[in-house]
C-alpha cells in the first residue's frame, strides 16, 4: 500500500516536473518569436565608388525606357517637393529638391534628395554649391538597400541621359553643330551624351566665364576627339547651332528669338523651379514643337511657366512629351526648318532609372 501511494506521488512529481519544463519552453519560445523582426541596414556608397562605377552611357538606355513607361502611365511621379533656405545669419541661401519614383514592375523604386544653390560654399568655405543622396527601396518589402552619396554625381548623369533622348529623336543623325550655353558640370555631361547618340558633330562652346568655357571646350574636344570652339557670344553660338543644350542658373534668358536658325532644336535643362527661366516667352510661343519631360511639372517649374504666366502658351499648346517620342505616338523632327523646344525639369523617373541601375 505504501508502495502504490509512493509510486502514484513520484508519477505526480514527474508529471508536474514536465509540464513545468514544457510551459517554460513554450514561454521562452513565444518571447522570442514574439521579438519585433528588422531589416538589414541599407548598404553605404560613397562618392567615389560612385564616380567610379558609373557613366552616362550606363543610364541611356534606362532612362529612355523610363520615359516611355512614363508616357504610359507606368511610373507613379509624385509632384517635387522644394523646399528654400532664405539667407539668414545661421543658413543659407540655398534650396533644396526631394524627387522620386517607381517604374512599374521594378524591383526597386528611389527617393532622392539634392542641395543646390548653396553659393556661399563656393566663395567661402571651398566646398562645391551643393549635394545630394539617393535612396534605393526593395519594391518587394519596403525597404532601403542602399543610400548613395551621390552629391549630384547620379543627378546630372540622368539629366545628361534626358537630353541624350531629347537630341536622338528631335534632330538630323548627321552634320550637327551643337552649341552649348553653360559650360559646367551638366554641361559635361550633355555633351557625352550627346556624342553616345550622335558621334558626328561639331562644338561650340559660351558661358559668362571666358576661361571656364575655353576650359571645357579644351577638355571635351580631348574626351571625345570632337572639334569644338568657343564663341564670343550667345548670339554668335545661335547664328552657328543648329542644336542649342543650355544648362545655367537660370537667373536671365540666355538667347533671343532673333539669333536663332531655321531648324533648331533647343534643349532646355536649367529651369526647375519657379524662380528660374532661361528662354525668353516668344521661343517656347514660336516653337513649332514645345516638348516638355513632364507637363504637370513643366507648367509649374519650368520654362512652360512663365509662358503661361505671360499668358503667351497654355498646357494645350505642348505638342507632346518626351516619352510619347521614344513610344512612337507622337513623330519628332520631321523637317529641316521646325523649331523645337525640349523643357527638362528632371522627373523622378528618371531618378528612379538611375537608381536602379546603380543598385544592380
């Protein structure tokens, strides 16, 4: 009798032991799962690794296809945000530009944020007028992967890459004179694009800075074994071109009406904002041809705004947009003596290409 009631009281032991083994475990492992999972940390590019791995040829072809699925519809473009830091004694002057975009079916979509403007880094601190990131984002989990400082590096390859487009489809393939107004570092990049789409051609060079322009005639001309020259003005560039790439500040119009050829094609890239302009009103009226990267952002940013403005166009009078060109829909040059007008704000499809590319 002792020795059933022992044998039952060990059994019961034993049971409670276990069960108290198993409720632990069961505890431990709901903590765990219970954990709030994270994601990796986003990969860091520096500039130089950027510089290094990247051209302007790599993101032709990806931006055209971004344009086309643009005109589509197949990219989600939200509105650029801006935002203007006043001159004050702690900061400034300067602005600053949030874009970005997905291409449908991408596995990626990008956020990019550029400083320009900051002048006073250039006159007082050695430093040049502006930065930027990129942000790539896993389309699948939402996610940042990498983080690009890219300090306009990638900006201005895809600007370079817009007006590569821009000249393919709205000029002769042969025999071009292209003159560039503005001569910096998206001049640079215009201009091998160019020669990625056009590799006969002829240069010429005009900026407010003499030697700077001299500078970049020189340098282009050794690049890309092009003859270039410099012109003593603006109006002596137009009267020669019959492609014109401007790319400034946009602080005052950099060519007349009256200066300009039959047959030019203008390629507008140094408006973005509504405090810029760089063609006068009656150009873009008297276009045959005003051809906008995006018209909901070239009427508020770009040189279609102050047309508008001054009540000498409206969003009727745009023939097309960049990407119905590269989709067939709309024709670009079709003679010798059309006068067409590119207007490229930058589009976040085209920071969403770019970035993609990077990324892979």
């Amino acid at each position: 009798m002792l020795l059933s009631r022992s044998l039952k009281k060990s059994q019961v032991v034993r049971r409670f032991t276990a069960s108290y083994h198993a409720s632990t475990a069961l505890a431990a492992s709901t903590t765990t799962t219970n954990e709030t999972p994270t994601f990796p940390a986003p990969r860091l590019f520096s500039y130089e690794q950027i510089k290094s791995n990247l051209t302007v040829n790599d993101a032709i072809p990806s931006v055209e296809e971004a344009f086309g699925a643009l005109a589509k519809g197949k990219v989600d473009v939200p509105m650029p945000m801006h935002i203007g830091i006043e001159e004050s004694e702690n900061a400034g002057p300067g602005d600053c530009h949030i874009k970005g975009g997905y291409v449908f079916g991408a596995k990626t979509f990008t956020v990019k944020l550029a400083c320009v403007s900051f002048y006073k880094n250039v006159t007082e601190r050695g430093l040049p007028a502006g930065s930027g990131v990129f942000v790539v984002v896993d389309a699948v989990r939402g996610c940042p992967l990498g983080i690009f400082q890219e300090n306009r590096f990638m900006t201005d390859l895809r600007t370079g890459a817009a007006g590569a487009v821009a000249l393919k489809y709205t000029t002769p393939e042969d025999n071009n004179v292209i003159g560039f107004i503005g001569t910096g570092a998206i001049a640079r990049n215009m201009c091998r694009a160019a020669a990625a789409v056009r590799k006969n051609f002829t240069g010429i060079a005009y900026g407010l800075d003499v030697e700077g322009a001299k500078i970049f005639a020189d340098e282009m001309s050794a690049e890309l074994g092009i003859p270039f020259s410099v012109a003593s003005s603006s109006e002596d560039l137009c009267g020669q071109s019959n492609v014109i790439f401007t790319q400034t500040t946009g602080s005052d119009f950099v060519l007349n009406l009256n200066h300009l050829k039959k047959g030019t094609t203008i390629i507008a890239s140094g408006t973005d904002q509504p405090t810029k302009q760089e063609l006068p009103n009656d150009v873009l009226a008297s276009a045959d041809k005003y051809i906008s990267d995006l018209t909901k952002q070239t009427s508020r940013v770009g040189e279609l705004r102050g047309a508008i403005e001054a009540n000498a166009m409206t969003t009727d009078d745009v023939y097309c947009e960049l990407g119905e060109l590269v989709n067939g829909t709309k024709a670009g040059r079709e003679n010798d003596h059309e006068l067409i007008v590119v207007d490229l704000t930058g589009t976040g499809a085209q920071d969403a290409a770019i970035g993609q590319v990077r990324w892979k």
